[in-house]
C-alpha cells in the first residue's frame, strides 16, 4: 500500500521540468523605483551575494553610467539584494582573478543557458544586447524565463 | 508653544514636497547669478557636449515625446512638465537626476546657468 501512494508521488516529481526555477522578483519599493527607472528588474537569485555587493558598491561607474543613489537607499537595496541573492545555482560567479563578476550574463549558468545563441544574434536590432531580456522572454518580468515562454525576434 | 513647532514641522514635511517646475527655473537662475535662455537651453540639450551622449540621446529632441534608454532601450516617459505633471516636483530626484546625467553626458556636473537654460527650454516646450 505505501508503495503505491509512494509512485504517483515519484512520477509527479520527475515530471516537473528541471528549468522550472522562480525569478520573481520580491516586492521591494526602493529597488523597484531606483533600478527600473533605466532597465527591468533583474531578479536578485541571478547573481551571488557577493556580486551584488560589488555592483552595489560601484553605482557611481555602473556599466558606464552613474547610477549613485543617497546612501540610505543604497544601503537598504544592498541588504534586499544580498537577502535574495542566488546560490550555487547561479553557477561560477568569480573572473578569472577571483573577482566577483558584475554581469548575469558573465555567469557560468547563464552562459551554459544560452550557449546555443550565436553571437549574431544577441546583436539583432530587436535584442541589442544580453541585458534584454524581455526580448526573448516575453514574462521575463514576472519571472518566467521558462523554455516554452521563448520567442526569439528575427 | 508645541502647537507652533507641530504647525512648523507639518510646514516643512509639506514643504520638502511642494515644488512645481517654475522654482527650479528660479532656484537655478538664483544661482547662476544670470537670466535663463531658452535658446542656449536648447542647444545643450541637443548637441554631444563630448561625451558619447546628448540630453537628447534618451530624451529625445523633442522632450514633449516618450524617450528610450540609449543603452538599455527602456521607456521613458516626456521629460517636459507640459507632457508629465510628475516632472520638476521634488528637489531630490531633480537633484539626482541632473548629477547622474549631466556625468554621462559631460563627464562633469552641470552649472547652475547650464540647469537654468535647461529649464527655461523645458518650460517653453507646448
């Protein structure tokens, strides 16, 4: 009888896709106002703690732009990112110089992710970069980065 | 005399929110020691000032219009206050906002003339 109840179980859980992760984004309002007023909310399980202490600690050269905010709100962003920052899953996180890495698209996950996407690709006018990922994932703002959710633009 | 100082702090709390953009024309022109030009506001805008952006890269020539991130492609909405109310009404996102930018696109912060031009032009804008 226990063996019974015990497969249906077994099967239901070999049937969840194994890319099935979460990447809401938890409610934060500083995060929201500051973040989104120049890109998406990238979800905070995308990159370590430690990344996100460095990114959080260069706002004034952030890729390129000065992104400072009041040290208060800095500090409160910090704290939510670090709370929620990803694990292990995010795979390697660190440069070659064991410097934590400042881009989720630098990740060793992301990378293996999208290792079948040509460099051509990323550059079509309708994608522009990496960082967009909503060209592709279409509900990449609520979360789903799932396989079925993708259409990617000519 | 607790009633005064409650009546001054709800002034202040009030009062830190109040701004409408015509005071950072007057705040700016205050201290550039100098009227504003709309012209020269407009110009600055519009042109590279040697950096790899203008005013106009995200905002648009035309700031009465929706904008893009030059970078990220974001939307962003008219920065002229005839086409968004929200614009110029707190000191401390206009504070922000102009030292945040003006670093991307001249590599230095603005001037107060700079700023007041700059809001002279805005305020123009129908």
């Amino acid at each position: 009888m226990k063996k019974l109840i015990a497969l249906p179980a077994l099967l239901a859980v070999l049937a969840l896709p194994a890319h099935a992760d979460n990447y809401s984004v938890p409610k934060h309002a500083a995060f929201q106002e500051e973040c989104t007023s120049c890109h998406m909310a990238y979800p905070p399980q995308m990159l370590d703690a430690d990344s996100w202490r460095a990114v959080m600690n260069g706002l004034s050269k952030h890729f390129g732009s000065d992104a400072s905010i009041d040290q208060k709100r800095r500090a409160a962003i910090a704290d939510f990112l670090v709370a929620h920052a990803g694990g292990r899953k995010t795979g390697g996180t660190r440069d070659a110089n064991g410097k934590p890495l400042l881009r989720i698209s630098e990740t060793a996950r992301f990378e293996k992710k999208h290792r079948e996407i040509a460099a051509a690709t990323w550059q079509r006018a309708s994608i522009k970069s990496p960082a967009n990922c909503t060209a592709c994932h279409a509900q990449a703002a609520a979360g789903d980065y799932n396989e079925r959710s993708i259409r990617i633009p000519k | 005399m607790r009633h005064s100082l409650i009546i001054t702090a709800a002034l202040f709390a009030t009062g830190a929110q109040a701004e409408v953009p015509r005071d950072f024309l007057a705040r700016f022109e205050k201290e550039a020691g100098t009227a504003a030009s709309a012209e020269r506001g407009a110009r600055f805008f519009t042109a590279k000032q040697g950096g790899e952006w203008s005013c106009a890269s995200c905002h648009t020539e035309r700031p009465t219009l929706a904008g893009r991130h030059a970078r990220t492609d974001k939307a962003i909405a008219p920065l002229a206050p005839a086409a968004n109310a929200e614009r110029f009404t707190d000191a401390a996102k206009v504070d922000k906002w102009f030292r945040r930018n003006c670093n991307d696109t001249l590599n230095r912060l603005c001037s107060a003339q700079e700023k007041a031009d700059v809001m002279a032009w805005l305020l123009s804008l129908k």
